[in-house]
C-alpha cells in the first residue's frame, strides 16, 4: 500500500518506478486488472496479488 501511496490499486508505471526490473515485471505479470469503485484504466489489483502470495493481512 505503501508503494500505491494509499490508493486500492498500483500502476505499471508506479511498480516500474519502485522496484528492481525483474521484481517489477514479475509483480505486472502475475496481477489482476483492478475493477474497483475507483477503477482507473491500467490499474493493478495489488490487494488480492498480496494475499495470494502472503495471506490476510492488514496491508
């Protein structure tokens, strides 16, 4: 949520911009496009990817 800054989704461009390539392209290719209430067009569902790969949490 951090790297989102506090938005219910990431862009490709945030996830790019913060984290190492090989990170960042295994984050964009393992994520769901994020349909939201406040769904914007590109947008990445950071949430559920979270807690698939950690469980529930309170990120």
């Amino acid at each position: 949520k951090i790297l989102a800054g506090d938005k219910n989704y990431i862009s490709v461009e945030e996830l790019r911009r913060e984290l190492p390539p090989e990170q960042a392209e295994y984050c964009i290719a393992r994520m769901a496009p994020f349909t939201g209430p406040d769904f914007v067009p590109g947008a990445l569902d950071y949430m559920s990817f979270s807690t698939a790969l950690y469980g529930e949490s309170d990120l």
